[in-house]
C-alpha cells in the first residue's frame, strides 16, 4: 500500500514538470514572455513596425508606445467576426493623433503562413500577422481562447510589460483605443 | 521496486495522456462547451477505398432538410468529403469555420463541400450554430450509425469516425485521401494542393 501512495506521488511530481513548461495566462503587470517573430518582407509592414531589416524582432523592437497583439486563428469563428472590427480599430489610430504610437499586430496560433495569408485576404488586414504554427508562441502565453487581446507598454527598459489583458471581442473601438492609451500612459 | 515502477509508469502514462490534447487553440465562440477527450490514437480504422476507385455513393439527411446524394454531383461539380470525428470537440469545432471562409478556394475549382460527421440533426444544428452560417451543406451519418464512414473504411472502434478529407472528381473518381492523425487539423495547403490538380 505504502509503494503504490509512493508511486502515485512521485508520478505527480514527474508529471507537473511539462506542466509548468507552459506559462500562465498574461496578466496586467507582468513581463511578456520573450518570443521572436520573423521580419515582415513587405516593406510596407516593416516601415509601420519601425523596422530596419534583419531575420527576427521582438514585441520591444517595435517603434511605439504601446502595442496590441491580438492571438487568433483563422479557424476561431469569433475571430472571422470580429476581424473588421479590429481592422476598425487600426485605422482609428492611423487616421488620428494616436497614429505611430499605438501599433497592432497579430499572432495566428496553429496556423500556417498559407493560413494566415487565408485569414489576411479575406478581411483586408492592413496590420502585420504573423504564424505560429507550432503553437510555440500560444504555449509562451497560457494557451488562451482566441481572440485575445494583450496590450503592452513597450519603449522602456526591460521587456515590454502587459498592460492589459483581454479574452474575446471588446465591446467599444473607441472605448478600447481610450483606454490604451491611458493605460498606457500616452498624452 | 519493479512493480512500483511499472505503477509509476502507468500513472505517469494516464496524466500524459489526459493533458494532451489542449493543442489546438480553442475558439472563444464555444466557450466552456468543447469537450476534451484528451489525446486519442491517430487512427483508429482501417480504409477501404483508394484512390483511383469510383467513390461509393450515399444519401444522407442534410442539417438544412432533406437528403444529398454523392451521384448527384457526378458530372457538374468536383466534392470534397470532410469527415470529423464529432460535435464539440476541440480540433472539430475549428476545421469547418476555416473551410467557411474560403467559399473562393472551392468556388475556383468547382469544387462542393460536404461535412459529415456521425452525429444526429439536432446536435448538429446546436454545433454548427456556433460556427456562424456555413455556406456548405452538412450531413448526418447518424442512422444506421456511421454506415457511410464504415463503408469508406473510416469509422473508428469508438462509433466515431476519423478526420478524413476525400477529394472527388466529376467523374465520382475518387483522387486523393487523407486519413488524418484525429488530434491534428489537416493544414489547408495541403487541400488547395489537391484541389489545383483537378484542373
């Protein structure tokens, strides 16, 4: 009896070692996980980043005060649904004081680059999406439901820092962008 | 030791296997409605079709009313079969809303989409009506219980069938298949591939 209560403990403690592999949902206040995204290669998506060149960036690299990654997939049906909105919502800051200080991108979870391509066809997207078909990206961010909105304050020391963090469709574009930008601390 | 050993083994196994599974992405459109069945064996059946062979035709109760026969397309439209394996479950609930987006990539080969799975009209209608309104027509397989998925050689040990794609020429050939590992999504180049083959 006493063997079995052993192998069950020391079957829990073998097993919790890939649990915590994969982190815990982003949080207001926290650190961003630290992840590489490939360059864009149209020109375009990279002036908007701010890039210069190379293979890899990361969320920090990005010239702005706050950025909004949104996690989707081209298979979440609430992500179809609200992929105008959002693109409501870039244009809101390009057409507006906010334009080259508030910066969205997206991240496709499962997706391949042919899905994203899939995904950024059909709605027009104008920002920069990137695939994350390996799920890598989605495992460094608690595996959330989709979409999911995390907002963070970039261009300062240290990694950029979750601001905000939000599941499913935001209810207001102008509420939203309001709020990034006093979160965030932009005048 | 030797037996404490093998239990240790089989308790790790069982929680290995109870955590798998969470890989797909989970749309918010279904909230705490998917099911996790956990990681399940790739495939679980044996086919008994190829490519090459005239596909085996059926009638089955559509979710919109009435019944769709596969001859029915024979000469007017290339059909592409989507078998999932069930309604709320994770990587199900995601494959059909991507095909519901590329309406396009079907319309450019003449090519029709049908969904199949083996579950009855109701729940269909509860499931699908998470996906936002599907532009393909879905079919129950429900009655006899999976005779179509058994007779493509699809139907898994469980009542469930696998998540299989069967592209179909004009000429009811049937020209490629793809019994995919159930726990994966089947990325969709590999059917826009396929599908730019039949022209």
């Amino acid at each position: 009896m006493k063997r079995w209560i052993r192998a069950v403990m020391m079957a829990a403690i073998l097993c919790w070692t890939p649990a915590t592999a994969s982190s815990a949902e982003p949080a207001a206040g926290q650190p961003l996980p630290d992840f590489a995204l490939a360059v864009p290669k149209d020109a375009g998506l990279r002036d908007y980043l701010g890039l210069s060149g190379g293979a890899t960036f990361r969320i920090g690299d990005i010239k702005a005060e706050a950025v909004v990654i949104e996690i989707f997939s081209m298979y979440c049906p609430y992500c179809q649904k609200e992929a105008p909105v959002v693109n409501e919502l870039y244009r809101k800051i390009e057409g507006g004081p906010l334009k080259g200080r508030i910066k969205l991108v997206g991240i496709g979870v499962g997706n391949s680059p042919f899905e994203v391509e899939t995904f950024r066809k059909k709605y027009a997207i104008p920002f920069p999406l990137f695939p994350d078909g390996d799920f890598t990206i989605h495992k460094l961010v608690g595996e959330v439901r989709t979409p999911f909105f995390i907002v963070l304050k970039t261009r300062q020391t240290g990694a950029p820092k979750v601001i905000h963090a939000k599941l499913g469709a935001f209810e207001s574009v102008d509420g939203f962008l309001e709020f990034v930008a006093k979160s965030a601390e932009i005048k | 030791m030797g037996r404490t050993a093998r239990r240790i083994a089989l308790v790790a196994g069982l929680a290995v296997l109870l955590w798998a599974g969470t890989a797909a992405a989970a749309s918010e459109a279904y909230r705490d409605n998917v099911y996790d069945p956990g990681k399940l064996k790739p495939v679980d059946s044996a086919l008994k079709v190829k490519v090459g062979q005239r596909a085996p035709d059926f009638t089955l109760k559509a979710l919109s009313g009435g019944t769709v026969t596969l001859g029915g397309f024979r000469g007017k439209k290339n059909v592409v079969l989507s078998f999932v394996p069930a309604a709320w479950t994770p990587v199900c609930s995601d494959q059909w809303p991507g095909y519901n987006i590329v309406k396009d990539l079907f319309d450019a080969h003449d090519a029709i989409l049908l969904g199949i799975t083996v579950d009855n009209i109701p729940t269909l209608f509860s499931w699908t009506n998470q996906m936002g309104k599907l532009w393909f027509p879905v079919l129950s397989d429900f009655y006899p219980h999976g005779a179509v998925a058994k007779r493509y050689g699809i139907l898994r040990s469980d009542g469930t069938s696998e998540r299989a794609l069967f592209v179909i020429d004009k000429k009811g050939v049937i020209r490629y298949i793809d019994v995919h590992d159930i726990n994966e999504r089947p990325p969709l180049e590999a059917l826009a591939a396929e599908l730019e083959k039949l022209r």
